[in-house]
C-alpha cells in the first residue's frame, strides 16, 4: 500500500530569516519516488521533515492520502512513515534484529510476527538470516544501510523519507545501493521521499525530481525532462556541463529507436539498454547503425532525436 | 606482638568488620543510585530542574566530608542511619552527573530518528536514551563505589562501625598493628571494586561492538 503525498501552499518560517519553505505545493503520487534536489540550505531538508512533522509548517497544510496529517495523532502519523537518515541512524545498543523490531513492536505486534517479518525484510534487502544477531558497528556502510532500509520498511508504511540515504557511503557502494533501492522499490511500490544534493542521485532514483532553491520549487519534473529543458541556469549548472551525456544514460534504446530492419552485418544492442551504452557500442565498432535485439534499428540520426524527445 | 601474630589472632574480626564496611558502602552507593538516576533523568528533561538539583549535588560535594558527618549529628544523631545518609548525599554527585551528562551527549540523530520513528517520550528514554548513556553512568557509578569504601571509614566517628573502628583505636593506642589491619583491607577493596566495575564497563561496551554470541 501506497498513499499520496499532496503540499498545499506550505510555508515554514524560522524566526528572523527569509522562509526555508516558501508557497511550496507539490503532489508526490502514491507509489513513486520524488527526489528533493538542491544545494544545501535551501530547503529541503525542512519540507522532508515537515511530512512526519519533526518540523511543524507556519501555515499550509500537507496530505497523507485525504488525511490533513496536523489532524493526525503525532505518534500513529510517524509509525506510519518509514524514516532512513544519512550515517543511517541504526541504534549502536540494538541487534539488527532488535533494530528492525523497533516499529513493529511500537504497534503491538506479537513475537512470531515480528520475527516472521524480520525473515521476510532481511531477505528483501539481501542480507544473509545470520545477520540478525549481529550489532550495526560490525557491519560494512552498505550494509548498515541496507539495515536501515529494512528497519524503515518494517512496518509496511505507506511512505518513506530518506534524507541524503547514501551521502556516506563510497561511490561504487552507493550505486549498487542505489540499484538496490529500485529493485525493493518495484517490488514494494511506496511513496519515497529522498532528499540529496546529488542531481546525479535524484535522476537515477527520481520518478520526478523536485528542484528547490533558497525555499521556493524552481522544477519539478520527470528527470528526463529536466535533462532535456532545465528551466534556468540554475538547474542546468545544478545537472552540470554532461547533461546530454546524462540524458543518454537515462533513455533507453527503445525511446528513440526505429522500425527499419538493421543492415546485416551491423552490431547488437538490447532495447532497454541506455542510449549512453548504445552510442559507445557505435564509437567502438566505427558503425553508424546498430540491430535491435528483438527487431528494428538504432541509427547515429536518432541520437539526435534524443534531446528533443 | 608482631603484625603476623596479631593477624593471625584477629584475623576472623578484621573479615568481619570489612564485611560489615563493604555493606555499609555498597547500601549507600545502592540508595544513592535509586536516588540519583531519576534526579539525572529528571535535570536531562527539564532546564530548571537542572539547574537546581546540578547546583545542589555539587554544593553537598564541596562539603568536606568529615564536616558531612559531623552535621548529621544534629539532624540525624549517631549510627548507621546518619552514616549512610551522609555517603549518599556525598555520592550524589557523581552518580547525577553523569546520568546528565551520558543522556546529555547522545547523538542528536540517533534522538531524532527514535522521534521520527513515533517513540513516545518514555519509551525513547527507556529504549533508547539509558541504554546509550549507561557506560558513562556506569562510570560514574564506579567512582561513587570506590569513594564511599573510602569514606565509610569515617563512619566510625558517628558509630556506624565500619574498618575505621580499627584505625582509629590504633590511632589513638598507638597500635600500628590495628591500623595497618584497618586500613589494608580498605585499600584491597577500594581497588578490588575499582578494577571489577573498569572490567564490567569495558565488557558493557564492547558487547555492542562485536557479534553476539
């Protein structure tokens, strides 16, 4: 189960400085991932937290569902909202299975349940079953966080907030994290809310990607159409000078691909594979044309075609 | 006499009256727990309770502890009871401060994901703040013993009894035989209890480092 996400005109104002959250509306559909993308300071840190109201909005309301959450008892808003931090939080005096306990045993739930679900969850985030005995500080980063994503998914809660998730770990780690989370993702479908200052990050893992700065939404879009029509200068120097490298990492063969039959000698490419890998197949062979596994073609024309979409 | 013929003579009295100090020490650190920790607690949630009981413990500590059991015989008389009442108060001090400063410093990320998580002020404290802060309340709690082995040996002025009834008879009959007798076993289980309570907080909090068995 997935619920909708809806900001409606949230502002939140700290005393004596200009709003961290300035008119913000926005609607987080059920089941997709919003990446909240922006340098730091401007605010979305402040709009995550107000969704479990660890922050408080000055005015404005946000929706869980239909549910106004200021209506909602504070304690049953938060068991419901999943809540992944960056050094990821796990308790240093809790087992990792204590650790993935904490929410469920918050509502009640009785010792089989829970120890049935903690199975289920380690497996989710593939870590072996012998894991659980095992304390957070004698495990790797990625692994912690693998725990973390565990613990906050223990509950099946509708939603989920991740704030800068994978901001420690090394890159190499953090990809395949990254790849993780999108696999658990098409296997759970909640509404995740991640929070970074990685565009690289928001467009791997965003259904839509929310660009703040200095409090106010400046784009909120799909990644793809942020890559091809970054609304300011801003944006793109947030995307950087490889945006159009970044875009062919992002489209698939598919998207631009043709009907006509490939000539007969020329190399193969999968229809999901990237654009990215499919241009680099055609530097490395000297071809201007790939086949298409399963039918059609790929010509050097429709690469072209890419930025306009 | 010589010392080795006295001890051998003595010696089942000399491992009664340390007995008896042990008790008298560990009793008053026991009761200075029940009262400190919740008093920690208490500075830990609230500011002005803070400042207050923070203050008070530490102006009791200044005392001179001598001069503690000597103001317990106008409130309280002599014996066991003003005895312990004094060790307590004395071992206020550490046993609160560091109940305050263990929950003080725990990391505010750890405190704010155990909010977010939807725990419930007692249940954060119960579950998640104590346990973090027990090594350094179990520090504290280490030095509130080995000072009050140390300073049950007083109590003897106000006639708790104690391994100061020894020293102080040898004192003043100037028997240095009664005085190594009283003071010997003080020092073996000032260290004893030292070196057991180090072992016990090191075990405490490697236990969180490693798997577990």
């Amino acid at each position: 189960m997935a619920l909708q996400v809806e900001f409606r005109d949230v502002t939140k104002e700290f005393p004596g400085t200009p709003p961290a959250v300035d008119r913000l509306s926005l609607t987080i559909e059920a089941g997709s991932i919003l990446a909240l993308v922006g340098p730091s300071g401007c605010g979305k840190t402040t709009t995550m937290k107000m969704i479990n109201r660890l922050i408080e909005p000055s005015s404005g309301e946000i929706y869980l569902g239909d549910a106004p959450i200021s209506h909602m008892p504070l304690k049953e808003l938060r068991r419901m909202i999943g809540y992944v931090i960056q050094y990821v939080g796990l308790f240093p005096h809790m087992s990792v299975a204590e650790n993935i306990a904490i929410v469920p045993k918050l509502l009640g739930w009785n010792k089989a349940r829970i120890d049935a679900r903690i199975d289920e969850l380690l497996a989710l985030v593939g870590l072996p079953p012998e894991h659980r005995a095992r304390y957070p500080r004698s495990l790797s980063g990625g692994q912690q966080q693998r725990v973390g994503v565990a613990r906050a998914l223990a509950a099946d809660p509708p939603v989920l907030l991740m704030d800068e998730p994978f901001g420690a770990l090394d890159p190499i780690t953090r990809v395949r994290i990254q790849d993780e989370l999108l696999a658990i993702q098409s296997k759970v479908r909640k509404t995740i809310v991640i929070v970074t200052h990685d565009m690289d990050e928001a467009i791997r893992l965003g259904d839509k990607v929310a660009v703040l700065r200095a409090g106010r939404l400046v784009q909120h879009e799909p990644p793809v159409d942020i890559l091809r029509h970054p609304k300011d200068a801003f944006v793109a120097e947030l995307i950087g000078h490889d945006r159009l490298v970044k875009l062919l990492s992002t489209l698939p063969v598919a998207s631009v691909m043709s009907e006509d039959a490939a000539p007969g000698e020329a190399p193969a490419v999968g229809r999901e594979a990237t654009l990215e890998t499919a241009f680099l197949r055609m530097l490395d062979t000297g071809r201007d044309a790939l086949a298409v596994e399963g039918g059609g073609s790929l010509h050097i024309r429709d690469l072209l075609r890419a930025s306009i979409g | 006499m010589s010392l080795y013929d006295f001890l051998a003579t003595r010696w089942e009295d000399i491992l009664a009256v340390s007995w008896w100090h042990l008790r008298l020490s560990l009793m008053a650190v026991g009761l200075a727990l029940g009262i400190g920790l919740p008093l920690g607690v208490l500075s830990h949630m609230n500011r002005l309770a803070a400042a207050l009981v923070l203050n008070t413990v530490s102006i009791i500590y200044t005392v001179p502890t001598l001069a503690l059991f000597g103001l317990m015989i106008p409130l309280l008389g002599i014996g066991v009871i003003p005895a312990i009442v004094a060790v307590v108060l004395y071992s206020l001090l550490p046993v609160v401060q560091n109940t305050y400063t263990g929950l003080a410093n725990i990391d505010p990320n750890l405190r704010e994901v155990a909010v977010g998580m939807g725990m419930g002020r007692l249940t954060r404290l119960f579950r998640v703040e104590l346990p973090l802060a027990l090594p350094v309340i179990f520090a504290g709690l280490r030095v509130a013993v080995v000072n009050a082995i140390g300073m049950v040996t007083l109590a003897s002025l106000i006639a708790a009894g104690g391994l100061g009834d020894l020293i102080f008879r040898g004192i003043s009959i100037m028997s240095w035989n009664l005085v190594i007798a009283g003071s010997v076993p003080v020092l073996v289980m000032a260290l004893g209890a030292d070196f057991l309570l180090k072992l016990a907080e090191q075990r405490l909090s490697r236990s969180r480092e490693v798997a577990a068995p």
